[in-house]
C-alpha cells in the first residue's frame, strides 16, 4: 500500500494532504478505543453493594465487570467477596455477608424449598459441557462403568451433584451403586490426591489442581450435552425492594462486560485466569465450552423444576411439592435495560 502510494502521480501538497488524512484517521481509531477501554468518572453519590462472586468461568461477567470498573462507573461502590463455589456464595447471602450472589441453577433449586427471600436477576452463563468426574486410574477406573462400588465424593446439592446424577443413570448406573459421599469443593482435591476417595465430581480449576497433583494417574470423565448448567445472579427480595437502581446499574455493567468479552476475547480470558489463579490456557480450553451473557430464559424455569422433581425423588429435601419458580424470578430490572433478553412467559 505504501509503495503505491510513494507511486501515485499526484502533485506533491495532494500527496501530503492524503497522508495527513490517514494519520488523522489512524489517530481517531486509536482514541475510541482507549476511550472504551477507560473508565468513565461518576460524580455522585455511590450505590453500596456486597457481591459474592464464585470462582468459576460461568462468573466470568461479574468478575469482568468488577476487574474493568463497569460498576464503578455505574455509580456502585462494590465490594467483592469471592466463594469457592456458587452454592457457597449463595449461602454467604443467606448470611448476610453480601447482597447479591453468582450461583448455578441445583443450590437456588434447594434453597428454594426452604425459602422465599430471594430473586433471580439475571442469567449470566452457561454450559453444556463443564462438569467432570475426575478419577485414580490405580483404583481400577478406566472407564465410566468402572465406578460402580467406588467412592465417588461430590458437593451436595450443587451442580455437581445433578450432573454425577445424570453420569451415573447415561452409564447404567445410580447413586445406590457406589459410595457417596459430601465435601466442600477446596476438600475434594486433597481427598483424591491421598487416596480418602476413588474419584470426585466437579469442575474447573479444582479437576486442573488435581491433574497435577496426581499426574497420569488421573482420568477424567466428560458427557458433552448431558446436562445445561445455567450461572445466575440473585439477590435477596429486600436489596431488590430497597434499591431497584442499583440492581439496574448492576446489569447495564455486567452488559457491558458481555461487549468487553466479545470485542477483546483474549483480554477477558486473562482476566479471569488471573482471578482464578490458573493458567490462560486452562481457562481458553474452559472458555471454548461455556457461553456468557446476560438474559432471562423460560428453559431456565423448565430446568428448575426437572431439578426440583429430582431432588424430591430422590428424597433430599423433606420437601414433596416443587415450587412455582415464577415468584423467584425478578424480570423488572432486565427488562429496563435490555427487554429483548427476557423470553420468560408470565
């Protein structure tokens, strides 16, 4: 291009005047997208807003919003409080400890026998395929139907759970034909890695921590399309009540984290490695499986109540009605700032 240009049989104050232009040109593009990438100043009175955000991908919204100042510039003054899964933050809003929380769609289903007190806002992301079942190899394991009679740990009532659930039954198994057991995320590693269990189920980055921990001696079980986790932002029906504008300010940034993940992908998945404390390239292989955005589907309640009927066959809640999932569903706030996200039918 240079070269025709040098080329061109143009009087000379033509040539310069065209080069001018493209400089100008160039220089424009390079100021919008600094402008994009800069926070913008509020000037008020900041909203206060506890978010408790679980380390996983499916959060990769929030923690995009937060890492970018998108809720700064909302007008929010957050503070951030991170869990080791959503059923955790989750619980950690029960407590009182924030005000919203990230969470997949089994522990809202499981809170919801047990109360009312709060609402789902907002769909943020989901997957078809994140879910594993990491297993010793020196236990026999080589294969999905290897798990019968063996220990098999997960975390109770969680996303995990569901889809070990549905692995079982894909496999000609249940739960009846092995050895079930309940720990927290952060315990699973370790009880793999000494030998306490034959295999976990869960997700990422605690089946990367245990890859390396126990090296070839870990086999990894995926069923892609097995089971929809949805990742969603809830809060509690009081925060919702008393300040509706924040909860608008709250998904205009996460909106705006959508946009940033689309337009800078390689930046996003830094991002959130960084946050997660695992490599980029663990989370591009995650990030490759997942979708985020921000909606509010009608498949969202069909899955709550699959998920309900399951729980309540399976006695693990003392619980034998499913609940009608329209009174937690908050659609007000999405549909001010992004009406066509929202196909809920009311």
């Amino acid at each position: 291009l240079l070269d025709f240009y040098l080329k061109m049989n143009l009087p000379k104050i033509i040539k310069i005047t065209i080069l001018f232009a493209v400089i100008v040109c160039i220089a424009g593009v390079i100021w919008v997208v600094q402008k994009q990438l800069q926070p913008r100043k509020f000037s008020g009175i900041k909203e206060a807003v506890r978010i408790g955000i679980a380390r996983e991908s499916l959060a990769a919204l929030a923690i995009i919003a937060e890492d970018q100042k998108f809720f700064l510039q909302e007008g929010l003054d957050t503070t951030i409080k991170h869990y080791d899964s959503g059923k955790l933050a989750l619980t950690g809003m029960t407590a009182s400890e924030v005000n919203l929380a990230t969470v997949a769609d089994t522990p809202i289903v499981f809170s919801s026998f047990e109360r009312e007190d709060f609402s789902i806002i907002a769909t943020i992301g989901s997957s078809d395929n994140e879910p594993r079942i990491i297993a010793r190899k020196d236990k026999g394991i080589q294969k999905p139907g290897d798990l019968r009679g063996k220990r098999i740990a997960t975390q109770k009532g969680s996303a995990v759970h569901f889809f070990l659930h549905r692995f079982l039954i894909k496999n000609g198994l249940s739960e009846k034909n092995v050895v079930l057991s309940f720990k927290n995320p952060d315990e699973l590693v370790s009880a793999l890695a000494n030998g306490d269990i034959d295999a976990f189920s869960m997700r990422e980055p605690y089946i990367s921590k245990t890859k390396k921990l126990i090296g070839d001696n870990a086999i990894v079980f995926s069923e892609p399309r097995l089971y929809l986790k949805t990742f969603n932002l809830i809060a509690l029906k009081s925060f919702i009540k008393d300040k509706p504008q924040a909860v608008n300010g709250i998904l205009r940034a996460l909106i705006r984290a959508e946009e940033f993940a689309r337009k800078y992908p390689d930046q996003a998945i830094k991002i959130v490695s960084n946050t997660l404390g695992v490599s980029e390239s663990e989370t591009a292989d995650v990030w490759a499986e997942i979708n985020i955005g921000v909606s509010l589907n009608q498949s969202l309640l069909l899955s709550f109540e699959d998920e309900a009927r399951w729980a309540i066959r399976n006695k693990l809640t003392h619980k034998t009605k499913v609940p009608n999932y329209l009174n937690f569903i908050y659609p007000d706030g999405l549909e001010a700032v992004k009406p066509e996200a929202v196909t809920i039918i009311r």
